[in-house]
C-alpha cells in the first residue's frame, strides 16, 4: 500500500466522542463480569460434582484407634459431628444437627444419650431416636480407617431411619 493511502485512511478516522468510549467500556466490563460470573458457577458445578466419599481431601484425621474407648462419644465441633465407638470396638460419626428441626444435639455423659435442647429429642449413642419429635435416627458420616488412624468425612451425610450394625466401621487387625 501506498504513503498516501494509509494517510488518507488514517486521516478518515474521526476521533472517539466521549459516549463512545464509555460505551466500549460498559461493554467490555459487561463482558469481563458475565465470564467472572460463567467461570465461577462452573467451578462451583464441577467442583461439588467432584466430591465423593473417596476423596481423602475432605476427611478430617480424629485420632488414632487407641484413643477411642469403647462405648464412648468425642464431639469434633469443627466438623460438626461426633464419633461414638460402641461396646464391640466399631465407630461410628454422626452429625450433631437433630433430625428435627436442625438444633445441634449435645452429648449427655452421664445418661449415656444425645439430646436436643429445642424439643428435648433424644438419641442413643448410636444415634437412635428415643424419645421424638425427631423422626429419624442421626444423619451418618463416612469413617474409614487407615494405618490405625481413623478418619471421617464431615461433608457426606446419608440420612438414615434407624442403626444398623452395617453402618459400622471396625478396625481390622
């Protein structure tokens, strides 16, 4: 191309008015918050996709087997649940939410229950409603023991009606 055909093509170009460039620049940040917004909500879809009771990421170490007596609870308040390991040596987490109305049950050592303090609902220490208006026993959590640690996993809760022995996590030797 020419000298004096760029001149003239540059010479064309009429300056940007002021409504103009900041109607660039309302589209362009109109632009750059909707792909912030499509970036995040995809991270968010794939990310809880993701989680899995297999996905070590999400267990929280509670302690080592030993540590745990039988027929005993440890509220882990940081997770918002409880490990009770029962009279035959297996564990089981529970979430601290009654079943109810999603108070946070405490642990009643001396009566050997859990109880919430909104409706006076009660539970075994595995979990087990005995007295309403609760209407279903503890939501379970995940336990899996590795190396003679136990962990669980406070971000998977299965809701359950009542105990079975099949929910329980037992140390093999």
């Amino acid at each position: 191309m020419s000298r004096e055909k760029k001149e003239n093509i540059n010479i064309q170009k009429e300056p940007l008015s002021r409504r103009g460039f900041f109607n660039k620049l309302w589209i362009g940040l109109g632009t750059l918050a909707g792909i912030e917004v499509l970036g995040i909500s995809l991270n968010f879809l794939l990310s809880s996709s993701k989680m899995g009771k297999n996905d070590l990421a999400s267990f929280i170490v509670a302690g080592k087997v030993d540590d745990f007596k039988p027929n005993s609870v440890t509220p882990f308040r940081s997770g918002k649940f409880y490990l009770s390991r029962l009279n035959d040596g297996g564990f089981l987490a529970m979430s601290l939410t009654c079943t109810h109305l999603g108070c946070s049950v405490g642990w009643n050592k001396l009566e050997n229950t859990f109880i919430c303090p909104c409706h006076s609902s009660s539970f075994e220490i595995n979990g087990d409603v005995t007295n309403q208006p609760a209407p279903r026993a503890l939501d379970l959590l995940p336990v899996i023991i590795e190396n003679e640690i136990v962990k669980v996993n406070p971000n998977e809760k299965t809701k359950r009606q009542s105990f079975s022995s099949s929910q329980l996590t037992y140390h093999v030797v």
